[in-house]
C-alpha cells in the first residue's frame, strides 16, 4: 500500500490497529469538541501514563443525532493543541484512544441501562450545556428515556442500585462539567429531586447520599472546534482522515472538589495534567473570573479603541499588553488574599501565554458582549477591594472602564462599533451620548449618570473621590491623543 493510499483512509480502529483494551470505567454525557478535547484527552493521558485502565461509554444527551462520525470512527479522534508555556511554543498532535463505546438512549435505551450493570464503571462526566442541569415534572419514571439529562441519570443510577442490591462499592463518582457554580451539588439536589418526585424508596436516596460522590468541578481549556484551514496537513501527519480533529491550546485546568477517595481513584497526581483536587472551590472561581476574565474586560475597550481587532494583536502591542499586566500584577493581585503572590503570579503568566497563543483568533468585538454586566462580576470586586486596601481607586481599572464608556458611545474615529448589550444598556448610552453630542449635557454629566447606574456599574461609584473627574479627563484624553498615550501617561 502507497503512503498516498493511507492517507486518505478513514481513522478507526481496524485502519490504525488500536483495538479497545480497556474496561468501560467512565459513562459520560455528551461528546462534543469540549468534553473530547479535555476529558477524554486526559483519560487517555490516564491510560497511557498510569494503571488507570478505563474507557469511555459516550452517551448522547439529546434525541437529535447520534454522534454518527464519532461511531463510524469507533471513538477514534485527533486532537491538536498549541499553545505557549513559559514563552515557548508548543504544537502536538495526539491520537486520543479512550472512547470505547457510544449509545443513544432514545434508541438504545436497553444498553444504556446495561451499562449500570458493569461493576469496574465507576466515573460519570457530563457537559449538557449551562441549562442542562434542569428538574422537570413532565419526565416519567415509565419514559424510556425522560428529556432532561439529570432524569436519565437518576433511572440508570436507580437500575444500578437495584442491580447490585444497594452494594456501598457501586455507587459512582460524578464530574460534571457545566459551567454553573457548585455544579456537582446542582447535580446531586436534582436527581433527589427527581427521586422524591417518582417516589423512589428511601433506601435508594441513602444509597445516593452516602455511597456516590458529587464533586463540582472548575474546567478550562478553549477549544476551538474543527480547524478547517489546517486539516489537510493534520490529516497527513497523521496518515489517516479524521472527520473529528479537534483543535484547543495547550493550557488546561481542571479544579475538582474532592476528598482523599477520589483523588486516589483518579491518579491524575502521577501526570503532568494541570488537574487540582481541592476542599472549596469559591477562591479558585474568584482567581479565575478575576484574573483570566478580569484581563479580557480589562482588555477589550482599550485594545478595540486602539484600533486593535483581536487578543493576540493587543498583546503584541507592547502599550496596550503593559497595561493588562499592571491591572493584574498592581491591582487585581493584591485583592486574592486566598493564594501565595507564588500561585496568582503563576497564573497570571499562563493567562499572559495564553493570550498571545497565536493560533486562536479571538475577536475583541466577540468578547466585548455585555461588557457592562461582565465589569460588575469581574472587575468591580477588585475595584472595590482595592480602594478599601489603598484608600485611593485603582488607576487602570478606571481606565478601562473610561474606555468602556466610550467604547460604548458606538463609534471612534469615524467607524461603527458593534456594541452587544442588554438593550436598556445600549439605549442608556445611545441617549447620554446624543445629548452630550447635542450639547444639552456636559460630558461630565455622561460620566456621573453612568457610575451612579447600578445597571450599569453594579453599584453607585460617584462617592469614590476624584472618579468622575478621573475618567471624565481620560475619555477627554482618549479622544484628543489616542488610547497609546493615555496609557503612557498612566505609568507617570
């Protein structure tokens, strides 16, 4: 066979010659790019490096489809990460083994419910989307299967306690990965939800309060999806054609919250995944939705108005990527009184690879939607905490939010600016900056009226001393000198 002939056969286990040689250990809702380019990309990783020893039975949330490519492909995919880490570039392509299986319960609901029946099954995941984690009285215990993802769960978790008659050793360990807080109790609460809803025996809630453990969890990685302008070469390296390449960074992290049972089933300890087991979750979310989200609200008017189109080029710019840097070193670190300056400078710097990856395009413009309630939860905690820490407001948060002000006047330099928000926002804006423009206010008073807007701010910020004045002469100096040198100014 020609090398021209194996490039262009289909990825499966029979073509690569990767028989499935692990036992399903893990049940896991969804197999979308995010759960495969992360979850799936570490139990892979686990089998490899460690005596984990475990595969993956995917299972289809939804009644739409049924994850035809990733059966045809026998659970085989590519995933191609890069990234920068510690100021090097770091490309790899990996073959990703662990899925094993995959099911459609509204077509297979048998097997899915067989599946309760493997006692070496232990690990749950699920990524069903932010409303995923969802009660519904319409969902019968007679459904085979009920719509929400939580119901499913709680009749093949209840086949699984009457299977093995209650067994303390059969109960599982949950992960679930959507993007609410305290999702593992979220979890938990709606399928004892869902258990006194259908009347299900006491000794079975017991079962499931004592013998399984739901463990919120903190992912993040950005996955790009299907990188359409580089497959071909993927495809080459690989000798294979993957209709399921999946491309992310290199940065992961996954924070579990977790007692000691777990973290010894799970041996992530014996890799080199970004995985910590924790007792609390809330300092790790603050570090995150401060730092890494804090940095793109921080970002994204000042680079926009800089005439900047994306993070990348905002980094690349050394004024604009200063300023970022002083915001999370000077007035964002000091209000994580949680972690060592060891722990939040560490993640400000893989924050800081993170936006100069040069293979995500991430648009400043995508990012900017509500910017306004984004400042309130990411940038207006530290703004508070610092001015109470220092007794004077913090300089460049201020900025950004003179730059945010005038981001959203909707236009700068003669050009449109897309502005994405709650429509009360947006026409908030629409008519301060008309009247400022028609001159029936003063600039001044534009600036006053928006810190004293809670929907906009969070919280009335005209008491701070010398705010008002503050920005009022940055959105001033914006437009006489440019974003450059304000920012120039700042370090003065």
């Amino acid at each position: 066979m020609t090398t021209k002939e194996k490039t262009i056969q289909l990825l499966d286990r029979s073509t690569t010659q990767k028989p499935v040689i692990h036992p399903i250990r893990v049940m896991q809702f969804g197999g979308g790019n995010f759960l495969r380019a992360f979850c799936d990309w570490m139990f892979d990783v686990l089998n490899k490096t460690t005596d984990f020893n475990g595969s993956v039975a995917v299972i289809k949330p939804t009644e739409r489809g049924d994850y035809t490519a990733l059966r045809a492909q026998d659970g085989l995919f590519t995933v191609a990460l890069d990234g920068i880490k510690n100021g090097k570039t770091i490309s790899e392509v990996t073959l990703v083994e662990s899925i094993s299986t995959v099911i459609q319960p509204y077509t297979e609901w048998d097997k899915y419910l067989e599946l309760a029946e493997l006692p070496e099954l232990r690990f749950i995941v699920s990524n069903t989307t932010e409303a995923g984690i969802l009660f519904s009285k319409n969902d019968k215990i007679t459904d085979c299967p009920p719509k929400e993802f939580p119901a499913k769960l709680t009749l093949w978790l209840h086949h699984r306690y009457s299977y093995f008659n209650g067994a303390e050793d059969k109960g599982c360990i949950l992960l679930p990965c959507e993007l609410i807080e305290n999702n593992g109790e979220a979890l938990k609460e709606t399928v004892l939800q869902y258990a006194e809803h259908w009347q299900l025996k006491q000794g079975f809630i017991d079962w499931i309060l004592n013998c399984n453990y739901f463990c919120s969890t903190l992912v993040d990685r950005i996955v790009s999806g299907y990188p359409a302008d580089r497959v071909a070469s993927i495809e080459n390296n690989i000798g294979f054609k993957d209709k399921l390449v999946v491309a992310g960074e290199e940065y992961h992290s996954w924070v579990i919250k977790a007692n000691a049972i777990v973290q010894k089933e799970l041996p992530f300890s014996k890799t080199d995944l970004n995985v910590q087991f924790v007792k609390d979750l809330a300092d790790y979310r603050e570090m995150k939705v401060r730092i890494l989200n804090g940095a793109h609200t921080s970002l994204v008017p000042v680079g926009y108005l800089a005439g900047l189109r994306t993070v990348k080029e905002s980094m690349d710019n050394d004024v604009v990527s200063n300023h970022i840097l002083q915001v999370l070193a000077t007035e964002i670190k000091p209000t994580l009184t949680n972690f060592s300056a060891k722990e939040i400078d560490a993640f400000i710097n893989s924050v800081v690879d993170r936006f100069k990856n040069p293979t995500l395009q991430h648009f400043l413009i995508a990012i900017s939607l509500n910017s306004t309630s984004k400042f309130q939860a990411r940038l207006l905690p530290a703004f508070i905490e610092y001015t109470q820490l220092y007794g004077s407001f913090p300089k460049r948060i201020a900025f950004s939010l003179a730059s945010l002000i005038r981001f959203y006047k909707g236009s700068f330099n003669g050009e449109a600016i897309a502005v994405t928000d709650d429509k009360l926002v947006v026409e908030f804006f629409k008519n301060q900056w008309k009247m400022v423009d028609e001159k029936s206010q003063s600039l001044s008073d534009l600036v006053k009226h928006t810190l004293a807007n809670k929907n906009i701010v969070g919280k009335d910020l005209t008491p701070y001393k010398g705010l008002v004045e503050f920005i009022t002469k940055s959105i001033i100096a914006i437009e006489e000198n440019g974003i450059e040198q304000c920012l120039k100014s700042l370090e003065k």
